[in-house]
DNA sequence: ACCTGAACACCGTTCAAGT
DNA sequence: ACCTGAACACCGTTCAAGT
C-alpha cells in the first residue's frame, strides 16, 4: 500500500512518484509516447531503469498515473460555466477533457490506452454526470451520455493528434486522402465532392460540430416534443 | 509499385501479401496485438522475420494493411438497408463499422492506430457521406457528421475491447471503477447513484445510444423547427 | 530502504550472402 | 527473385548484491 511512502531517516530517494511522473509527462511532451522507455525514463531521473519498479509496478501503470495526472487540472466546479443551462455545461466539460488530452503530445493514446480511476477521472465524471441528473435526464441516460461524450471526444482526439503528428515529419502526408481519392478507381463521387471539408485542419470546429450532435441529440431526448 | 508482384517462372514464393496479412489477422486473433510481432508472424509462415519486408516497409505498414482488410466485408451497398430513410442507412453503415472492428481482437486498436485510405475504408466513407447528401444535408454537414460517427464508433469499439479483455484474465477488474466509486474520499454522489447503468457490460445498448444521439442531432439540423 | 548491475527473453529493422 | 543468418540497437522486467 506505501511501500516507499514514508521517508524514513536514511538517504534521500532520488526517486518517488510524484517526480518521477512530472519527468514522464515532460519526457512525453518532448519525444511522444513511441520514445517514452522505462530506461529512456531512468536516464533522465539518473538512475537505473530497474529502480522505476520501486515505485510503479509496470509501465501500464505508469501510464494509467499519467493518464489521471493529466486530468487534474480541469476544473469541475459548477461556477466553470456558471453562466449557462445544463447544455453550456456540458460543452465546457467536453471541451475541457479534450483541452486536456490535447495538453500532452500523445495524451489522448495514453488517455485511451489506460483505466484511470482516480479522483480526477472520477470527478470529471461526476461532474458530468450530475450536470444531466440535475437537469431532470433519467439516471441511465446521464450514465449514458458521458460515455458518449467521452468516447467521442477521445476518439476525435486520438484522431487530432495522430493528423498533428503526421503533418510535421511528413508535410505530404496531408495529401494522402486527397490523392487516394482523387486517384481513385472505382471513383467516390460524394468524397471527392466534400474534399475540402475532409481535409480541413480545423479541429476545433470538427470537434464542436460532433459534441453539438450529442448535445442536441440530448435535448430532443430529454424534451420529446414540447419545448421544456 | 509491384516489385514482388507478377509471379515470374523461379521458386514459388512461400510469401505474399494476401497469405501473410491472412495469418497476421489469425495471429492477433489468437492472441491479440501485442502479441503479433514480426518475428511471430515471420514463424507462422515458416520464414524469418527479415524476409516479411519484402512485402510490408514496416510493422505500421502491415497494419495498414489489417484495417482496410477488416472493412472489407461491410456491406455498403443501399440495398442493405434499403427498407429505411437516410437516418436508418447511417444506423446500418455506423452497425456494420463497429461489428468489422469486434470481428477481430483489438480490431479498434489496430484501426485507430492507422490511416487506412484503401478502396473499403474509403468504400465506407463515400457511402456514408452519400447518403447524408442524398438527404438533402449540406456537403461539410455530412463530411463532418462522418468523423462524428466514425470518431464514436472507434472511441466506443476501443473501450468495449479493452473492457472485454480485462475481463478475462483478471475477473475482479470488473469491479475496479465500482470500488474506486464506493470508496470514494471525496464520494461521487452521482456516479454512485447511476453505479449500474456505469457498469453495465450491455456494449450494444451502449453503442445504441450515442448512436441515437448523433442521429437525434442530425435530424435536428436537418430540420431546424418543421417536420420535414 | 533504495538503488546498481547484470541478466533474461524478447523487439523492429537491415543487409550481405546464399540458392 | 526470394529467403537465410546474423547482426544492430534497442525493449520491459526481475533480482541478487551492494551501500
């Protein structure tokens, strides 16, 4: 449970979770989630890859800390879309997580590659969650909806940094969609007219045309027919 | 282009594309994609690693590869859900991506962590995009509602993958989010309350309703206030 | 108690050389 | 033309031994 919590007198650790999770985070920022070795990780703490295992029992738990240290500066607190109804709040929180996940290079593929279940996993959640209950949505349907919401903005995510990752280190990359489906036998008519929507750079506003999707998917769901 | 392609008079190959990306869809099958190496798959043929080059630049090639093979089976056609209007096609074709990734283990892993632009990838897309044109949505709606669905779609498969292997092999990390949720300082009064909906293992139902979100959003951009 | 050193059992990828 | 053999530069993880 503490193995190596409690500081007795002794030498002073070189190491303990919180640092060594700092230089991990940095560590991905610099060089993206292929180059983040456990030695590569070691070396930049100074010391021996080994020792790492003191303090995280594996590296997808390393991953799994990384991935709820990410998440803990979204604020969650009501009064961070005060001035809205449940579906401003709702927006703020989604945009929150991706603001996260985008925070870190790679950040969604280590959000999506672990189970975080910390208190800043679990509060995001509950703040959505209790944003729709208390809104008068059904317990099931709030449940519902942050998975929706989550998986969406995860996958989206994934999607915008794997794009981000590809422009830069290969400029022509970009070009791939457009020639496979220019250069297409048998042709995609409906592709090819939608080029340029398919091959725009601007996520944010991808992103928000999804989560109004949801959202309004949402308010026809908790308003069947009448207007509240 | 086709360097190893037209089969001149000499030893018959023992390799090939075709018969290689088979085995390598059988291998991660068996036993998933961490497990698929070069050097695996390389025994599976009866060859050594280094010979796999021959037919794939690398690992990510071969991946590539796997996910445009995955799609190839889904129907596209408008036949196949012909008896529906253009909300019921896209519930069909977003059905038949997610039942592709499910087909293979980890099928959403090796998805997201490619860029497949092969004629059933992008197949798929021109359907999608096709029908939501053909019901009268404007051109960057319906491109933009394809990375929506297609976004979900993987986010979700992602989960539901992972979620179903976690629970084989270890059993009790079922109950991991619902005793991080109990024990919770601080408590989560609102996940709490929706525990059983949050850990229910009904994927389907689950898909359904983000699914249905997106739709339900759809139609009300479609049809501002009327009723068609 | 905390870390080193060294090992174990692997990886993806390259490439001269054989057939 | 197609594949072998062997190497290169790595991995995650374990664990006796040192301090």
């Amino acid at each position: 449970m503490s193995s190596p919590s409690t500081p007795t007198r002794g030498r002073p650790a070189r190491l303990d979770r919180a640092r060594t999770l700092e230089t991990a985070l940095d560590l991905l920022n610099q060089s993206g989630l292929d180059a983040l070795t456990m030695r590569r990780l070691a070396d930049a703490m100074g010391v021996q890859a080994g020792a790492l295992y003191r303090y995280f029992a594996t590296k997808q738990d390393l991953l799994t800390a990384m991935a709820e240290r990410m998440l803990e500066g979204v604020d969650t607190t009501a009064h961070a879309a005060d001035s809205g109804d449940w579906s401003d709040r709702l927006a703020t929180l989604a945009r929150s997580l991706r603001t996260a996940l985008l925070a870190h290079r790679d950040g969604a593929r280590v959000f999506a590659g672990t189970h975080a279940t910390g208190p800043s996993v679990l509060g995001f959640a509950d703040a959505f969650v209790g944003v729709l209950r208390e809104a008068g949505f059904r317990d099931d349907d709030a449940a519902r909806a942050l998975y929706t919401v989550v998986n969406y903005t995860v996958g989206h995510t994934l999607e915008e940094q794997a794009a981000l990752q590809a422009a830069d280190g290969d400029p022509e990359s970009v070009g791939t969609l457009r020639e496979a489906v220019t250069a297409g036998t048998p042709p995609y008519p409906h592709l090819s007219a939608t080029l340029p929507t398919l091959t725009s750079t601007d996520f944010t506003r991808l992103f928000e045309f999804g989560l109004d999707l949801i959202i309004g998917g949402l308010r026809a769901r908790r308003a069947p027919s009448a207007g509240d």
